[in-house]
C-alpha cells in the first residue's frame, strides 16, 4: 500500500509541476469527491430510495436541486478556483511541500486530527455569527434557502461565507505548513465529512451511531429544519463546542423526548 502511495505519488510529481498540482490538482480533487460523494442523495431523493433512513419527509423539487448544482459550478469555477490558483504562493510561504519523501501515517493522522478539532473550533464562532440579524439576512441566508438539505447544500453558500468559513479550513494546515498530500487527504476528508453532515438521512451504519462526540447528518439536519434564532448545533463536526457553550439545548430536549419513548415525531418539526 505504502509504495502503491509513493510510486504513484512520484509519476504525479514527475508528470506536474508544484504548482499544478496544488491548484489545479487540488481543485480537480475537490470536484471529484464532492459531486461523487454528493449526486448519489439526490437520486435517493428522487427515486425515494431507503427513504425509511431519510430523516425529513419533505423533498426538494428536481428544479431546487437543479438550481443548488447550477449555482455550484458557477462558484466553484468563478471563486473556489481563483481562490486555490491566488493561495498558491501563500501555501508555500507557509511551508507545504510536495517532494519526497511522503510523510508517515503518524504525522499525517495526528495533523489532519487538529485541523479536524481547529476547524470545528473556528467554525462554530463563525456560524455563530453569521447566525446575527444582518450577516444571516444578507449573506448565510443563502445556504439555509435549502430547509431540507441534500449532499450537495453543503456547499451551497454565498460566495462571502465561502471565504469567510474557508478560513476554518485552510487555518490548520496554514500553521502546520504540511505536505500536499496531507492536504488533499484533509480536503477529501471534510468534505466527505460535509457532505454527509447534509445528507439528509441517518443510517444504522451512520458514523454518529459509533463515533460519540461526531455530530453527523442528524445533527446538522436539526439546525437546517429550525428558524435561525432558535436551531443551535452550529459546530461543524463535532458536537462538544455547542454542548459546551448551551447552544444544543433544543436538540438534546427532542433527543431526550424520542429517546423517552414519547411520541413526538422530529419529522414534523
Ligand atoms: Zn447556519
Ligand atoms: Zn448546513
């Protein structure tokens, strides 16, 4: 597996220059991942496949889809890819590099780890705020357009929250100066991460049934299906932060009465 990596690794680097392969392999990466990972919801919307795991009983309309997937390619190539060609030099500043020898899984694992728990921390006083009267009027808005979101609304933001809360993701791996690779595996990573916390279905094999303090598409969902002054659970990925600061009050009052046995249906809320 190892030299599988490596060898493959050294034709990318062998076959592209740096800077290709930071902005526009990244960005073909993202794009990969992130429709693949995506369209396949939108399918079990339509066709109403395992819609016994999907958490809301609304659909979106094929036109709503249509809309969220025009507007995607248009930001993705008119912001995300300006943005990954202008950061280049800024990254390498910040010491990434994409030379051999490949980092170990160690140091690999222990960077994406931070900026897993980094993001989420920034996040969530970012979301925060976009949640104040007027950021969430003219701008977070746009990605609540969708109450009932889908893989692809994840991404689905004005281009002003792209860039404030991509902060939150490039912060860690600007402190740690890391390896490309690390960085597409972090990439990959959060947005497999985003894309399920947007879903829209809860699985019996969901990450959240397994992992504690992941927050998942159930958690998410809530704050997508409530006003915006009353949803809460505003951390990306984890579920401590809201936990921590009281902002998950709502969610724990509807897990604890579903728990209870009482017969309140979350679909209907
Ligand atoms: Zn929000
Ligand atoms: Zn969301």
């Amino acid at each position: 597996m190892a030299s599988l990596v490596e060898s493959t690794w050294t034709y990318l680097i062998n076959h592209f220059s740096d800077f290709q392969l930071a902005s526009l392999g990244s960005f073909f990466l993202h794009e990969s991942v992130f429709f693949l990972s995506g369209l396949p919801f939108i399918l079990f919307e339509r066709l109403g496949w395992l819609s016994k795991y999907k958490i809301q009983t609304k659909n979106n309309s094929p036109a709503a889809q249509e809309k969220c997937i025009t507007c995607l390619l248009l930001y993705h190539f008119g912001v995300n890819l300006p943005v990954m060609i202008v950061s280049y030099p800024v990254f390498k500043f910040m010491g990434m590099r994409s030379t051999l020898p490949l980092p170990s899984w160690k140091v690999m694992s222990t960077q994406i780890l931070f900026y897993f728990i980094l993001e989420d921390f920034v996040f969530y006083w970012g979301h925060r705020f976009l949640h104040t009267k007027w950021l969430y009027k003219h701008v977070h808005s746009v990605h609540h357009e969708y109450a009932t979101p889908f893989g692809l609304t994840s991404e689905y933001a004005h281009p002003a929250e792209i860039l404030f809360l991509g902060f939150a993701t490039i912060a860690g791996p600007a402190i740690t100066g890391p390896h490309l690779i690390t960085l597409w595996l972090w990439m990959v990573l959060r947005v497999i991460e985003t894309v399920e916390a947007h879903c829209g279905y809860h699985f019996p094999w969901s990450l959240s049934n397994f992992l504690p303090l992941y927050g998942g598409a159930d958690f998410h969902d809530y704050h997508h299906r409530l006003l915006y002054t009353k949803s809460g659970n505003y951390s990306s990925t984890f579920v401590y932060m809201d936990w921590i600061f009281g902002t998950d009050k709502g969610y724990r009052k509807l897990k604890a009465l579903k728990s209870g046995g009482d017969e309140v249906d979350h679909k209907q809320m």
